[in-house]
C-alpha cells in the first residue's frame, strides 16, 4: 500500500476518491482542515483513528506528516497512452504534455506535477531510472496534484519523444544555451514541454530529438532558474498563445 502523509495529500485522495484503507491523526489534532477530512472520509466509508503522535511516526515512517497519514491502495501506474487519451478527450486534441529528463529531486518533480495541473496540461512523462520516483514525498510536493494528474514512467525517454512526434507533436527542449528565447515558438499545437535535470540540463541525445531549443532570458549572474519554476514559465506561455489563439478564430 501507499502511505500518503500531509493534509493536502490525504485530502486531495479523499477527494479524488482514491481507495483508502484507513486514515490515522493525531491525538489532540483538532482544526478545520483535519474536520473536513473526517468528514469526507466519513461519507467514503473510509475509518478514521486517531493515535498518539508516537504511532503516526512509525506509520508514516517520518514525523514530517503533519498528524494525518493514510494508507491507500498503490496507484495504477499511468501509461504515455493514457495521458495522449486525456489529451485528445480535451480542447479538440490540443495535447500539452511535459516530459523530465532526470529530474532527480522529489520536491521539484512535485512542484512541477503541481504546476502542470493547474496550467491545464495533460500529464507529465518521467523515465524509469536516474529519476526521482513517485514517492510520498513527491505527493506531499505536489499539495495533492498527483492524485488528479497522469504522470507516466517509461523505459526509454527519446523513444516516447518519437511515438509522440508519430501523434503530431512538436517538442520544445528548455535550455540555457537555447537557440531562441521561449517567446519565439509557437505553442498552440499539439506541444511535449522537455525539462532537463537539475544542474546537468537535457542530455545530448534528448536534445537532439527536441524540433526546438528555447532559453529563459535572465539578468545578472543567474543564468538558469529552478527546473520547477522553469517550467511554470513556459506553461504559462503555452496558455496565453493558445487562449490567444482562440479568442481570433
């Protein structure tokens, strides 16, 4: 089973409707936020026990748990043709996706699964190995997005980056040392966002497969953001050129 620690993680499975085994707080731990996750838990059916702080450690194996842990049933683990299903099922097929090239950290991965959801893409793609994994830290990361977005291992990443040019996708790569500035690509087509990992950016051979290389402008001595903040910048492009586009047509 998994265990899902924080309030925002065990809420968002609650409310996802998630399958859970049972839900532990601690003793004492009494607020809105843990009142409401009674509640759902109460209309779902799911138990809810309330133990000394102690107990919660060893359940959630970290005292970093907020006083709310859950047990839930593992995930189905998310396939690349899941999350093409999801794109086509929305906005005329307008796929957005975003695919990681090692991202190693967990607090990145999730705060980049966090942004993907709330820019509207439709999942993220991440590889098998030498990658942060989708752990609870990652859940906690993502303030409970993980429980609404598809995020999908594969084996091979430059593989996928081919099937997904097969369905009709132009894939930007994100990089320092870019050809062009990340304003100067066009977004309202099918897109794959390729992110690469912290301090080493994309490797050679995901780089080549990009049709684009675009850079961040930035000022000063800093020459390259945070992956995660990265990637909410050119998001949030990608929906401001394609909300553009649709207000023309």
């Amino acid at each position: 089973m998994d265990r899902l620690t924080g309030i925002h993680a065990v809420k968002e499975a609650l409310e996802a409707q998630r399958p859970i085994d049972r839900i532990a707080i601690a003793k004492g731990r009494q607020d809105t936020r843990v009142e409401e996750i009674v509640q759902l838990a109460r209309k779902q059916g799911v138990p809810v026990r309330f133990e000394d702080r102690a107990q919660l450690d060893r359940i959630a194996d970290s005292k970093d748990h907020q006083g709310v842990v859950a047990l839930a049933a593992a995930r189905r683990a998310a396939t690349l043709e899941d999350i093409l299903a999801r794109a086509n099922g929305n906005h005329g097929g307008m796929g957005l996706i975003v695919l990681l090239d090692g991202v190693e950290d967990p607090h990145n991965l999730g705060a980049i699964v966090r942004t993907t959801l709330a820019a509207g893409a439709h999942g993220v793609v991440i590889p098998e190995r030498r990658a942060a994994g989708l752990t609870d830290t990652v859940a906690r990361a993502s303030a409970g997005a993980l429980e609404h977005l598809p995020v999908a291992k594969v084996t091979n990443l430059v593989r996928t980056m081919e099937e997904l040019k097969e369905a009709g996708y132009w894939l930007v790569g994100l990089d320092e040392d870019g050809d062009k500035n990340y304003t100067e690509v066009d977004y309202t087509s099918p897109t794959g966002i390729v992110l690469g990992s912290e301090g080493k950016g994309l490797h050679e051979l995901t780089r080549k497969r990009c049709d684009f290389v675009v850079k961040l402008p930035t000022t000063g001595p800093v020459r390259s953001l945070n992956v995660s903040v990265a990637a909410g910048v050119v998001l949030f492009e990608a929906i401001r050129q394609r909300r553009s586009s649709s207000r023309k047509v």
